[in-house]
C-alpha cells in the first residue's frame, strides 16, 4: 500500500510539476509522443484491460441482488450471462458514444 501510494503521489506531482495549474483533463495527452511515454500508454492499456473483469465482477453482483435478489453466484447460466451481457454492452456502448474522458473521470470522483 505505501509503494502505491508512494507511485500516485510521484506520478500526480510530476504532472502538477510539469504543467501547473493550467492541466488538461487528460494528461497523458499533453505529454509529448516519446518511447517512454509509450510505454506508460501500454501499460495503462494492460492495466484497463486486467482491471475490467476486477470492476464488473461487483458490478454484477449488485444488479443481481436489485434485480433478483440474490446474490450473483446463486443464479442460474441464462440470468448470470444475460446480467453480464447487458453489462458489457453498457459499457462498450458508453466508451463508444463518451468522447471526452474528463467527462467521465468527472462523474466517478477521479479528476
């Protein structure tokens, strides 16, 4: 825990070094096209991508018990897939229809 905090606050002063306070809502994109940086872009790709099942597995869970109940491992296949389905489809159909990413980051509290 304190490595990570430790890496949050080196990464957040970095970006609040470089830029101030006139700091875009996504900083990565002010950031000139470097190898570095492109390798920091894919790890915030694998990171994305690992996380995604760590976030919808909650996400399934509470549907389940507003709309069912109970909790999600008590369900059978068709209602578990079809809650999972329908959460997926969400959210590819918001990353797709969102273009702006403060907006978002906005809305869950990480601005």
């Amino acid at each position: 825990v304190t490595t990570c905090c430790l890496f949050y606050f080196v990464v957040a002063y970095s970006g609040y070094h470089t830029y101030g306070s006139n700091v875009s809502k996504d900083i990565i994109a002010a950031y000139p096209n470097t190898k570095f940086l492109a390798v920091g872009r894919i790890g915030l790709a694998f990171n994305m991508a690992f996380s995604y099942p760590l976030q919808c597995h909650p996400c399934r869970n509470s549907v389940s018990v507003l709309v069912t109940g109970e909790p999600a491992q008590y369900l059978d296949d068709r209602v578990f897939y079809t809650i999972t389905f329908c959460i997926l489809v969400l959210s590819v159909g918001i990353s797709m229809a969102v273009h702006d990413l403060g907006l978002v980051l906005g809305l869950v509290g990480a601005t």
